[in-house]
C-alpha cells in the first residue's frame, strides 16, 4: 500500500548538516506532541529555533536509522520568548550572537521578530545598540528572510540554492512575481545561472518553444557563453545554427530575435573582414575604445631630456650592470613614448628593463603606478622592483553595486589615476574588458608601459589584447630576444624555450633546476608526486611544502586537481582533534588548508594590518588560518597578506589549492613547480600549457609522468582560436 503523507510541527533543536549548494538538510525537530524526529530533505539555512511545519512520508535508513523525509515545507517563524531567543542566539543575523539577543529578548518579548522586520530603528532601545548597528540588523533580517523563501522557491522548481542570494540582491521581494512573468531574468550575467535549468523552469511556467523570450535569452546566453572560451563576439550566422540547435527551433526565428535585440540596443552589429558579427554592447564598447586608445598614446611623444645619455648612464650605474642594444632601446624608447611595449620570454630581461625604467623615472621626478592582474603576481611585482604594486582591480578601485549586482571600478576619466606613468606585468593575462576600464582610468597626456609574454597561456576572459597588441604591428614594443648568460645556466629558461620553438626539453640532466621522474601508471604519478611534497623535497632540498606548487593540465582523474588535492590534503593536512573542518560539496576545508579563490567578489571585505579594503579576485590564494562553526565562517590568509572571512554560504567560491590547473598559475611563480603529466585532452596537451608551467617555477621544476606526453605538448602548438576584432581594428580593417 501506497504511505500515506503524514505532518510534523514543531522547533528545529540541531542542525545535523546542511549543503549550501542545493539546500539538502538533515534536522533534529522537536515536535509538539513532545517526540523528536529526524528530518531529511530540501530545507535551505535551516536555524535553530525556528519553526516548521513539514508533510513527508518515514521511511528507514540503512546507516541512521528512522527518519521523516520532507516533500513539502512551510516555515513557521519562531512564537514563543524561548524559541524567539534560541533563533536568534544561533547567529542567523551578523552581528546578533547570544548576548545581544538575550538583552533584545528580554526588551521586546514575543515581538522581536516584528520589530525586527518592521520597526528596527527601535533596536537602540537596547543597550550596546547604534543606530548603524540596529538598520544593520534590520537589513540582514529582512535579507535572510527574503532570501530563505526564495530558495524554497527555487528548490520546488528545481533551481539551484545558491542562486537565491544572488537573485534576491539584484531583483528584491519582487524577485518570485517578476520571475513568474519573465523566467529568462534570471540570465541576467550578474547571476551565472545555467541555462539548462532556467530554461527546464521557464517551461514549467507554459513558456513556449519559439517565444521571443526564450529565443533572445538563448541567443544572449550564447555570446555570454562563449566569453568563457575568451570569443569577444560571435560570427552572426555561427551565432545563429548554435542558438537554433541550443533551443530546437528554426534559423529564421532566431535571426528575428537577434534583430529585436539590435533594436533593443541588447547586441551590436558591425563587420570585419567582410564578415557579419555580432558583439554584446560591452564588449563592442571595450574593443572599439581599446582600439581608439592604444593608437592614441602610440602616436603620443614626449620632448626627450636634455641629458638623455645622462639618465641612461645613470640608470646603467645604480644597478650596475650593461644593458644590451635591445635594453638599451627599450630604455630610450621609454624616454620619450606615450605608449610602450615591452616581451619577452624568460631570462631576456624583462625585470632589469623595469627597475631601469623606474630609475629613469624617478630622475625625471615622474611619479610610477605598478600593478598586475593578480595578486600573486602584484606582490612578486614589488619583490623584484622594491616597489608598491597593486592588482588592477585594487588600482581602479573595483567595487559592486549592492542593487544590481555588477561591478563598477571608481576610477575612469572622470576620477583618472593620479600618476605620470603606469606600469603593467603579466600583460598576457589582461582580457579586453579589463584594459578597457584600465585606458578610461589613465589621463591622455601620462606613459603607459605593457610588460608581458604573449607565448604564454592566454586570458581567462575574452580577448589576446597583448597578443593583438603586438601582431598588429602597429604600436610601439621592444621584443627582448637575447637569452643572457646567467639565465642560460638554467634548464627551467633554457627548456621553456625550446618548448617555445617546437623542440622537445631536455628530459635527461640529473644536476640542475630541472628534472623528469618517469611513470607507468596514474597510481605512480600521483604518489610520486604525493611523496615530493611531504618528504624529498622538504627534507632533502630544504624546500618546505608550502612553498611547492603542483600543477596540472587537467581537473578530472587521480592525476587531475580532483584527485591531487585530496591525497595531498590527506598528507599535508590530515584531521585532527585541533583543526576543525566543514564539509562542502566532495571536499572538507579544514583549518591549515591552502586554498584558492575561483571568481571575483567584490564584496568581501579584507585586511592587512590596519588597512581594510574589499575585494578578493579569482586566482587569489591563502591559507584557512580559522574555522568557527558558531559564526559558520571561515578566514582566510592570502598570499599577498590580506586576511578576509568568508560566511559558509560562500564556500563555494573556494577550492583546494594543493594542486591547481596550469591556467590557473598565470602570472604566479613558485619555488619549486612539480608538474603532472600524463594522458588526456589534446586541447589541454599544448605547447602553451606547458611552457607556462615550466615559467612558473624560480628555482626548481619537476615534470612527473610520461615522456610522450612531453612530447605530446611539445608538438602540439594549436590555440584556441579566438573571436577578437583587436587586431584588425589596430590595421584598420573593419570593412
């Protein structure tokens, strides 16, 4: 016989466990008839306290015992002086923990929650509290309550949990109405959310097929899509057979959507090489004025000094070195250019070039802006120049619009950088977007220098613009060929560039700072590599672990990140009584973990020392130095010393770093880099990948695996090719 639904009242007393990512839950509920049950099922941010009313059906579980699985839910807020103070004391609210919500208790009673809601200004009423501190309560309650129903809702149509905070931050308490009468707002590209299932909800709600809503939300969530695989625009017929295919319906109906959506200003047109291409308006934007720009300063000189030999001399001096002829002229060139760029791979100088440039500077009294893409890669900036440097978002002052949702930077033409010159490294890993708001920041009449390696992997979001920049042959650049001689006594330089040209790296030398371990099996590769870590390196090279970087081309398999951070977690941060942890997903972040941040966020707040900023950027990586379980927070340490605490619902904007994908070491370098290398997808089996690698690593590289996928990479010199209109923009062709 079929069971019959049953329904369970009562307070929450233990939250056993809860997922962030899809809102499963498993409760102790203290039911009214005096009984406890477990409770199991979809039940997002349970807290103890509150109340529930749940109908579900009990069934036995193998491993736990008898427990009431939830198919439906209503959440009954809590009634009662003690379940009010339990709710609260649980620290559903930043900023409310059980001493505040004692003294708020014992003031309004069983209306708590309503003045919460509705009145919080009266919160001052209660010692200890500002009025700052009480709209700061008042906002975090309505925040979660409005949040919690929207993930019920979200859960009901299948959505994925986490979504709802977004969600709810950009379109309000509206948020479920407008959603019932336009599901396709939820691809808004401040949100990241999957198509498939938006799409799955949309026709839940009876949206049609071939309705013009899904057809434009199809067409814009393909040029968005295609920005991850770094495509500035889209060819309009390319554009159009793959949103057909997306959505099953016919071309012409899609080129009707593609042309309300010009009508609309939603998209831009424009042709290039005689080819129809279609651009989201902010990309169009980011190239045309990149475009614009660059010439400009390119064209841009200044008077050259009086004592021009003199400062060279100088500069030649302080350092005391002799440059080459292509230094030399790099240095001339930075004299007098609006614009320069400066490549090359390792050991041709590129860093010597900079302090150079800074010496030339500083004699001439002009002031100097250093930064970089990441973090890692701004700090190792001030390591090699004795300079401040910064990431470019902190330069221009990233921050987010709390209501929308999007990112804004506070410096543009409007509020323009204040200095005479602006130096940026690792110019290779900057997309179009990101120069765009770089150039709006940067007055006409100041120096802008590129530094960068265009050999290298290219950006994680749309565009080459250093590569464009440079083939376009149409700008200013000084390209350092000359490899000097201390950099020829590496096998680390002197292999990233054989790798460079085509010809297979030496495998075979036994004593230098390059080394190969063969292997016959992935079991082999990851021990090996497992065993490097924990104990020959540290203990007979002297290099301690946390200054060791495995790499992979791959995230799947035993030999991919998957697999590498959970054995070398295992070894190198194994549980223990002192060190808490949570689990989130397949992985449980333990106090001592390295981990690393995987999108930009621009809300998080962080510190160094006194100063406090907000912040934290995809590729940025520290250290889980505390884990609070009463908070349900965590905070993390960054390479860069900023520290910053980040609430459990945003765990996953983390991952474990013990091992991470070569992409995602761009513009890092790392003491000792133990590379894997085994089998897999020729698109990640590339020169490219495997000369960042091997350019990742100062004094030692290690490459575990097999000889013919050295081989393999060696050989395999295609890219990705790119949708970018950079480069012919520069020519000035655009017919």
């Amino acid at each position: 016989m079929q069971q019959e639904l049953e329904i369970l009242q009562g307070a929450i007393g233990a939250v056993v466990y809860q997922n962030y990512e899809n809102g499963y839950s498993v409760l102790r509920l203290l039911c009214d008839d005096g009984s406890t049950a477990t409770v199991v099922g979809t039940i997002p941010l349970p807290v103890v306290g509150e109340r529930l009313m749940v109908t579900g059906k009990w069934s036995a579980h193998q491993s736990y015992g008898k427990q009431f699985d939830a198919e439906f839910l209503e959440r009954l807020m809590p009634q009662t002086e003690s379940e009010i103070l339990n709710y609260l004391s649980s620290r559903v609210i930043k900023g409310v923990g059980p001493v505040t919500a004692t003294r708020i208790v014992r003031k309004f009673g069983a209306q708590t929650l309503q003045i919460l809601e509705q009145e919080p200004h009266r919160l001052t009423e209660v010692s200890g509290i500002s009025p700052t501190k009480a709209k700061h309560i008042g906002d975090e309650y309505r925040l979660q309550m409005g949040v919690r129903n929207l993930m019920e809702f979200f859960a009901l149509h299948h959505l994925p949990a986490e979504l709802a905070v977004r969600t709810y931050k950009l379109y309000g308490e509206a948020a479920v109405e407008l959603l019932y009468d336009d599901p396709y707002l939820l691809m808004d590209e401040a949100l990241e959310a999957p198509f498939g299932a938006v799409d799955r909800f949309a026709i839940e709600l009876g949206i049609a097929g071939d309705d013009p809503r899904r057809i434009e939300a199809g067409i814009l969530f393909e040029l968005n899509y295609n920005l991850g695989a770094g495509h500035s625009f889209l060819p309009e017929d390319k554009l159009a057979a793959a949103t057909a295919s997306l959505l099953s319906v016919e071309p012409p109906d899609v080129y009707k959507g593609i042309n309300r959506l010009l009508e609309g200003e939603r998209l831009v047109r424009d042709t290039l090489a005689n080819i129809s291409i279609i651009y989201l308006p902010a990309l169009y934007e980011a190239e045309v004025y990149t475009c614009q720009r660059l010439l400009q300063s390119g064209k841009k000189h200044f008077p050259q000094p009086y004592n021009a030999n003199a400062l060279l001399r100088k500069a030649a001096s302080e350092k005391g070195i002799t440059y080459s002829a292509q230094q030399e002229q790099a240095l001339e060139d930075a004299l007098t250019s609006g614009l320069l760029i400066i490549t090359g791979g390792p050991g041709t100088g590129k860093t010597t070039i900079l302090n150079g440039v800074l010496s030339l500077y500083d004699a001439m009294g002009l002031k100097c802006q250093l930064a970089a893409p990441t973090g890692r890669a701004a700090k190792r900036l001030t390591e090699v120049t004795g300079r401040d440097a910064s990431t470019i978002h902190r330069l221009l002052e990233a921050g987010i619009d709390f209501h929308t949702g999007k990112m804004y930077f506070a410096r543009n033409e409007d509020n323009p950088l204040k200095a005479d010159a602006i130096i940026v490294d690792e110019m290779s890993m900057v997309d179009i977007q990101l120069l765009h708001h770089l150039l709006r920041a940067i007055p006409e009449n100041k120096r802008l220098i590129l530094v960068g390696d265009p050999d290298q992997l290219p950006p994680v979001g749309p565009g080459f613009p250093f590569a464009d920049c440079l083939r376009s042959n149409t700008l200013p650049a000084v390209r350092l060929t000359e490899i000097f001689r201390q950099a020829q006594e590496s096998l680390i330089v002197m292999n990233a560039h054989r790798v460079n040209d085509g010809r297979m790296p030496d495998l075979r030398s036994r004593n230098s700072d390059f080394f190969f371990l063969p292997c016959q099996s992935e079991e082999q590769v990851a021990q090996t590599i497992a065993g490097l870590c924990t104990t020959r390196l540290p203990q007979k090279m002297g290099i301690p672990s946390d200054q060791i970087q495995v790499l992979t081309p791959t995230r799947k398999g035993s030999v991919g990140t998957w697999g590498l951070n959970a054995l070398l977690q295992s070894q190198l941060n194994p549980p223990a009584p002192n060190k808490r942890e949570r689990k989130f997903g397949e992985f449980s972040f333990r106090e001592g973990d390295r981990v690393m941040q995987i999108r930009n966020n621009y809300d998080i707040v962080w510190r160094n020392g006194d100063t406090f900023g907000t912040g934290v950027f995809n590729g940025d990586i520290g250290t889980i130095t505390r884990l609070d379980p009463g908070t349900e927070s965590l905070t993390v340490f960054f390479d860069d010393d900023r520290e910053a605490e980040y609430d459990f619902t945003q765990l996953n904007e983390l991952e474990p770093a013990y091992a991470m994908t070569v992409h995602k070491s761009q513009g890092s370098e790392y003491r000792a880099v133990i590379l894997s290398a085994w089998n897999g997808s020729p698109y990640l089996l590339s020169r490219s990948i495997l000369y960042t690698a091997i350019t990742r690593a100062r004094e030692l590289l290690i490459i575990v695996g097999r000889e013919q996928t050295v081989a393999a990479m060696t050989e395999n010199a295609k890219v990705g090719r790119r949708y970018s209109g950079l480069k012919l923009r520069l020519q000035g062709k655009t017919l």
